[in-house]
C-alpha cells in the first residue's frame, strides 16, 4: 500500500512539472519589428467627408425592376447610390484624374491606378458603401439620427460608419494623400466599391468579377473587410488582438419538410406533423455537426493564451490534458462556438394555414454557416442521419448555398503585407490568422484573386460589435485616422514589387 501511495504521489509530482512547466513556457513570441512610420493626415477633413458620406441613405432592400422578365435586382433608392458615387468623385477630382475608372452595373465603382511595372500582378483592396436599413421601430433609440453624420463624443455616428463606409473613405483618404504627395506604384492597385454587398454582392462585386474574368485582370492578392483589432474580446487578455481573417464560413439553408395526415384539429393523430417537425428541430439543435479547437480556429487563442493570467494559461498550454474542457467552455460564447464549428440556427416555421386544420406539411427553414472543415454534402447527410425519420425529408433552398472558401497562405505578399503596414502604424497590436463567421464580397473576389484577406484596421470594443446592423452604429475618429494611415502603407507595401 505504501508503495502505491509512493508511486501516486511521484506521478502526481510529474504531472504537476509538466503542466508548470509547460505554462512557464506558453509566453509571448518575439516577431520581427518594423520602423514606425509618421504619416500627417488632414483630421478635419477625413471627419467631415466621413460625416456627408453617411448622409446617403444607400440603403440596400431587395426591391424588383419593372423588368420582371430579368429578375434583376436594384437599390431601393437609385438616386441615393447615384448621388454618393458622384459625390465620392466630386469630393476626391484629382485622384479620380489618375485613376482609370469603371461604373460597373451604374453603382459599383472599379478603379485602377496604373503601376509603372506592368509585368507585376496587380493588388484589389475593396469596400462596399451599401447599407442595411434601421430597424423600423427603433430610431428613437438613436443618440443622435442615423443617417446625421453627427460628429460628437469622439465618433462620427450613424448607419454605415463601421459597416462599411469607414473603410470606403478611408481607403479614398489614403490614395488621395498619397497622389498628392507623387506617389506612382511599381504595381498597379486596382480598387472595387460595391453597392450590394449587403443582399449578397451578386450585381456589385459579381459584376466586377465578371468584368475583371473578360479582361484578363487577376490579382496577386485581395483585401476585403473582415476581423478587427479587438479590445477587451477576450475575458482576462488584456493585449489588443488583431485577426487577419485568411478565409470565410460558407452559408447554406435548407428546408427540413415533415409530412402526416391532415384532418380536422379535433381528431388529432398520435403525432402531427408539427410534432414530427419539432422533434427533427430539438434533434439537429442538440447534434451539432463535429468541430473543436484545431486549425483555422485556434490562432487567435493560441495567441491571446499567451497573455492570459497563469491559471488560465495552463489551460491552454496544455491541451493535451484540457483540450475538452477549454472547449466546453468556449461553447458557452456564441462568438467563440461559431469559430470552432459549422453552426445550425433555425430561423423560419410554417405549417397550418388555420388554426382548425392539421398540417399535411410543416417546414423549418434552418440556416447553417459552413465551417471550412464542412461542405454542403456533408451537412445534408448530417442532417438526414441526426433526424433519421422516414417522414421528414430534407431540401435545398435554390440559389441559397455557397461553400466555405478557400484557405489563403500566411506566407504570402499579401498576408505580410497587412501584418507589416498594421505594425508600422499600431506596434502594440498583436495580430493572428482568423476565420471571418460572416459572409463578404470576398466570396467573388476570390476567384480572381491568388490570396484573399478580410481585415479591417480598426479598434473596436464589445460594444462597437454590438451596434453591427444594430443601434447606434458609430466610428471612432481616431479610427478613422489609424485606418487611413495603415491603408495609406497597405498602398505603399503592397505596390512594391
């Protein structure tokens, strides 16, 4: 008995080692340093163009042309989306005199700015200046109206600040700078503002793939909005964290049908169809598809793990022990939980048409965001295996299902590029590779392009998150002026060969 005793203690002695030892080793990485660059922006004058941008209401709601034949889409207000583009090329002349520019579809600007190396492969950085509607009901929950522009409190506020106007004019302030001050790239940077990305992007940035594909034009990389610098995401990190997201989630919806005898509600059978439809919902909500904490989604804890306090820090510094545990516990944030797996969100119900009558159909629509780990095949036959029932059938909604994207390479130009022009502006960041749990336009530029990033630089908090499509969307004008600066050396870094 002593010797067990013995023998538990030594093991229990080790274990301790490894698990202090592994901890004490789980510390910040040293990355290669930049030199710092001081870039003079006009403050003044970004704010206000800032400001009247956001007085557009280039709002997008799907709304059908008089021609039904096409099927075709356009803004709800055509004279807003208009108006903005000839405001942009109004408030910026001399860069749209250098700029090679195409209207494309009469809303989406597609820019470039000739390099003087054309054997280079040209870089895309793009925007997208739709945006969604206020929440009808809500306006009175504004600080200050939405569509004001109002300049208060530090921030310019209204819809479209940080979704994604911010990034439009920021970009535009920084090319501007820079031909003022005689910039000429080695490689051509080309420039795409969509108008529908809000409804899918498939007559903005799908229209200036198509056109880009009939002329030839492929790009050596693509930079699309994305992750944030973030502060205060992450309970006990302290450290600004930034994602460079190197892929997106695919999205695909479909319809789960279950079937049984119709009838009057006053003789109901065993089980309604309702009731077979509900028992498949708890089924799916309760089976998750596979997921955890590997690959596309651990880089951003592996990193942030390294400033977190010890305790926390054994966690992760080993996993081998704690893998499970962490991610239970990561399961109870719903932004954390949609990075490690494909999520499935029911979101639409419909059965009876009267409250008398037994359904013969009840239909659930349900929205899965794909992990890249998934595909839209391995979805059904998850969801067809979890229901198992001979009375359910499941079908994909037409026109509705896109995959995961591609997985770009951190090795290439375009990733160090970001990384180097983020840390020659904001050296105190840290950033990581991340998986953007969003759709963007980046879904049709990546056909044309070799690399295709989401990032903008920007700090936001979990309450700038929170005004997303919400209340009280806002931009902080210091944000402005860092993302004028870093997109100002993305121009700069970037062009070289």
């Amino acid at each position: 008995m002593k010797k067990i005793l013995i023998v538990f203690v030594s093991l229990l002695v080790i274990l301790l080692l490894i698990l202090f030892i592994n901890t004490w080793l789980l510390t910040p990485l040293e990355r290669e340093q930049y030199q710092p660059q001081s870039i003079n922006v006009d403050k003044d004058r970004i704010v206000q163009h800032m400001s009247e941008a956001i007085r557009f209401r280039t709002i997008s709601i799907l709304q059908k042309t008089i021609s039904q034949k096409s099927g075709s889409q356009k803004p709800a207000s055509e004279d807003s989306f208009l108006e903005f583009t000839s405001w942009i090329k109004q408030t910026y002349p001399n860069l749209f005199t250098k700029l090679e520019v195409q209207q494309i579809e009469g809303y989406s600007l597609f820019l470039k700015w000739q390099g003087s190396n054309e054997s280079l492969k040209p870089i895309l950085l793009t925007a997208h200046y739709d945006v969604v509607p206020v929440i009808a009901g809500t306006e009175s929950l504004w600080r200050y109206p939405p569509f004001s522009g109002k300049v208060a409190e530090g921030y310019v506020w209204g819809r479209g600040a940080l979704d994604d106007k911010g990034a439009v004019i920021s970009m535009l302030e920084a090319a501007s700078l820079l031909e003022k001050q005689g910039f000429q790239p080695e490689r051509s940077i080309y420039f795409s503002f969509g108008h529908d990305e809000e409804l899918g992007g498939i007559n903005g940035a799908g229209k200036v793939v198509e056109f880009a594909k009939e002329n030839n034009i492929q790009f050596l990389w693509s930079l699309d909005e994305g992750a944030f610098l973030f502060e205060g995401l992450i309970p006990g990190v302290e450290q600004i964290m930034g994602t460079i997201n190197i892929a997106e989630k695919g999205s695909v919806t479909l319809k789960v049908i279950a079937t049984a005898e119709g009838g009057h509600s006053s003789m109901p059978p065993k089980q309604t169809a309702v009731g077979i439809l509900a028992e498949a919902i708890i089924k799916l909500e309760s089976n998750p598809l596979a997921g955890g904490l590997d690959g596309l989604s651990s880089y951003l804890l592996d990193e942030a793990s390294r400033y977190m306090p010890f305790s926390k820090r054994m966690l992760f510094a080993n996993q081998w022990l704690f893998k499970k545990l962490i991610e239970d516990k990561l399961s109870d944030s719903v932004v954390m939980k949609a990075q490690m797996i494909t999520t499935t969100a029911p979101t639409m119900l419909s059965a009876s048409p009267k409250a008398n009558v037994l359904a013969i159909e009840a239909v659930a629509t349900v929205n899965f965001r794909i992990h890249p780990r998934d595909s839209i095949k391995s979805i059904i036959e998850h969801v067809n295996r979890v229901i198992d029932n001979p009375n359910v059938r499941v079908e994909q909604v037409e026109g509705w299902g896109n995959p995961a994207s591609k997985v770009s390479s951190i090795e290439s130009k375009g990733y160090q590029t970001l990384v180097q022009s983020t840390y020659e502006i904001h050296d105190s960041v840290v950033l990581t590779p991340g998986l953007m749990i969003a759709a963007s336009d980046s879904r049709h530029y990546s056909q044309i392009s070799e690399n295709s990033y989401r990032f903008n630089p920007m700090l936001v908090t979990p309450d700038d998150i929170a005004s997303f499509h919400g209340t009280n969307e806002k931009i902080s004008i210091d944000n402005l002026i860092l993302a004028t600066k870093v997109y100002n050396r993305i121009m700069v870094n970037g062009s070289k060969k």
